[in-house]
C-alpha cells in the first residue's frame, strides 16, 4: 500500500467493512459502532491517512485554506508577518499554503495558478520587486476568489489592503539624523515600481525641505535587489564622489548593513564621518557594530490584520451576505535610534 497517498478504500480494504462506513466513522456519524469508529481512526492515524482536500471541496466548495504569497521567507519583517498571519488562521480554523515569490514576477504568477488550483477560501498577497503587470491578480478576483494585500500592493479599489506608514517612518528618520547635524543626506532607494519605494522616498525628501535643504538627485541611489550587495556597491559609489554624504538613509535593513561594510572598508567612523539608518528592524541590526538605527515596522500586527480581513470576507461570501466595502488599514512606525546616527553622542 502506498502509505503517502491514503484513501478511504485503503481503510475500508484493510479492515474489511464498505468505504462509507470508513467515511461515516471518521465523522462520528452516530448510526457507526463506538468499535468500528475505533479501529477505522487507529488505522487512519497508523496509515498517516490525510483526507483529499480538493475532493471535498468539490462537495463543499470550501477548503477553510487560505494561500499566503510572501517575497522573501529571509526576511525578517515578512517572517513576523507570516507568525501574525498563522496566529490569527489557525484560531479561525484555517490552514495556511505558502508560497516565496522569491522577489520573481514570473513565480507570483505560477504560485497563484498553484493557489487557485488548490481551491484556496482566498489569498494574501505582498507584491514581488519585479511584478509592474497586474493582469494575473485581475483575473483571480474577477474569478471571485477573495484577496487582501500587505505590505506591497497597487492601487486596486477591488480589494482590502494593510499597510504601514512608510512615508512618516522614513520621515521621522530622515528628521532624526537632520537633528544629529547630519547636512549632506543619501537615500539608498528600492524598486521604484513598488508604493512603499515611492513613500519613502517622499518621506526621504520632505524632511529635507522642511529643513531647507535641497536633495542631492546624485545621492538618491536606486537599489532595485535590495540586498545588502547592492548596498554596499551604492556606498562604495557614494563614497567615491567629490563631496560625499554625511549621512545614508536605506530604504530597508540589508541595504543600510551593506552601506555600512562599504564605510569600515573605506576607514571611515559610524556615526562620526557617516551616520546610517535603516527601515524593518532586522534582528541583526541591534547586533551590527555599532547597533543600527531603524524604522521598527508591526510585522505579526500586519499579519494579523491582513487574516482577519480576508477570513471576513470569506465568510461573509459563504453566508451570501455580499462582500464587505474593501478597506485600507496603515499601520504605526516607530523610530528604534541605536548608536549609528547618534552623532551628537558619539565619542570624537
């Protein structure tokens, strides 16, 4: 018997009885004997039995699974997300199915076709740097398949999203490093297609004007991996011009760590010739030398919020009662200031 692929036929063979006795038993129907019930579960539960989910759902066209698309499981922030996300899904009775964009447009699309064709309730959904084409996305909910965003979206008026406030973090940082004396500001910048790019970026700039200080378009460098390479390798190209900056503004973690490799390598001091601030609070950020500063962001509250969304939404269509109106939810920053732009307080 192929132990991995387990059916009620299996059961009933084994033990001698009809396939819908195994079926009525493993339900607790009351017309089966409390001994038949108990043979049928042992060997159910010796045999690894797991019952067909798509074939139920074709009797029930309900799953109680929902998909989850996340970019990067290596990411600390998105990690956080997927525990929220868990938290909320297994209390309701939800299985969760994930799948790693990988940062790839042409995944996103395949892990879709995957989630749809496991009959998934509905799907949560953080964007890939790559994707600037929405038509998969489209045709998912133009198939009634409920989807909440996190994170990284695009504006569709069809579905709920949860954010956080990408522009006021980075501007709160961006201020920050202002009061520590920091006068000549870089951005490492990310994919520039993705919204929460753009509000940083924002957030990056209007706390220089609000300062009277004109950015630098030479020192705002787009780092479209993210990766702590590519932040080093736009350090090092800061680093080498005329005048260079004062201070580095990275659009995520990596990003600020790899700047920070690029100015030990250079001989320079953190925070005294270069103070640097990053965005996600990686935990290896407070054990970088010196600490990293950085904008923490509610990773598990985010997950949470973003399940508890999309559950509504399913059961609310379950019980025909229509859709709820889709609904923005943003979510607080909050400025972590460690040793790295602490100008005023570092050692001289």
């Amino acid at each position: 018997m192929n132990f991995n692929q387990v059916t009620i036929k299996d059961i009933a063979r084994e033990l001698g009885i009809s396939p819908s006795t195994v079926s009525r038993a493993l339900k607790d129907h009351p017309d089966i004997s409390v001994e038949t019930k108990k043979a049928v579960n042992a060997l159910a539960e010796k045999l690894n039995y797991q019952p067909n989910i798509v074939a139920l759902n074709l009797r029930q066209r309900k799953t109680n699974t929902i998909g989850v698309i996340i970019p990067e499981i290596v990411h600390f922030f998105f990690s956080t997300i997927i525990s929220g996300i868990e938290d909320v899904a297994y209390q309701a009775g939800y299985n969760v199915i994930l799948a790693q964009s990988n940062e790839s447009y042409q995944r996103e699309v395949t892990d879709m076709k995957a989630l749809f064709n496991s009959r998934v309730d509905g799907m949560l959904l953080s964007l890939s740097r790559e994707t600037m084409n929405f038509d998969h996305i489209e045709s998912i909910i133009a198939r009634g398949v409920p989807i909440v965003f996190y994170d990284r979206m695009y504006d569709t008026p069809q579905c709920s999203k949860v954010i956080v406030d990408d522009y006021s973090g980075a501007n709160e940082a961006v201020l920050h490093m202002i009061d520590q004396g920091c006068e000549r500001l870089a951005h490492l910048m990310a994919a520039p297609n993705l919204k929460i790019s753009i509000d940083r970026l924002k957030g990056f700039e209007d706390a220089l004007k609000e300062n009277n200080m004109t950015p630098n378009p030479e020192w705002i460098v787009e780092c479209r991996s993210g990766t702590f390479e590519e932040g080093k390798r736009a350090t090092k190209k800061l680093l080498s011009m005329p005048n260079p900056p004062d201070a580095i503004f990275a659009n995520n973690d990596p990003m600020a760590m790899g700047a920070m490799m690029a100015i030990k390598e250079k001989g320079l001091r953190i925070p005294q010739d270069i103070a640097v601030v990053g965005f996600s609070n990686w935990f290896f950020g407070e054990l970088m030398d010196p600490s990293l500063t950085t904008v923490d962001q509610p990773g598990f509250e985010m997950g949470q919020e973003a399940a508890r969304l999309l559950i509504r939404q399913i059961e609310m269509k379950e019980k025909n009662k229509g859709e709820p109106s889709p609904e923005t939810k943003t979510l607080k920053t909050k400025l972590v200031v460690r040793n790295s732009s602490q100008k005023r307080n570092a050692p001289k």
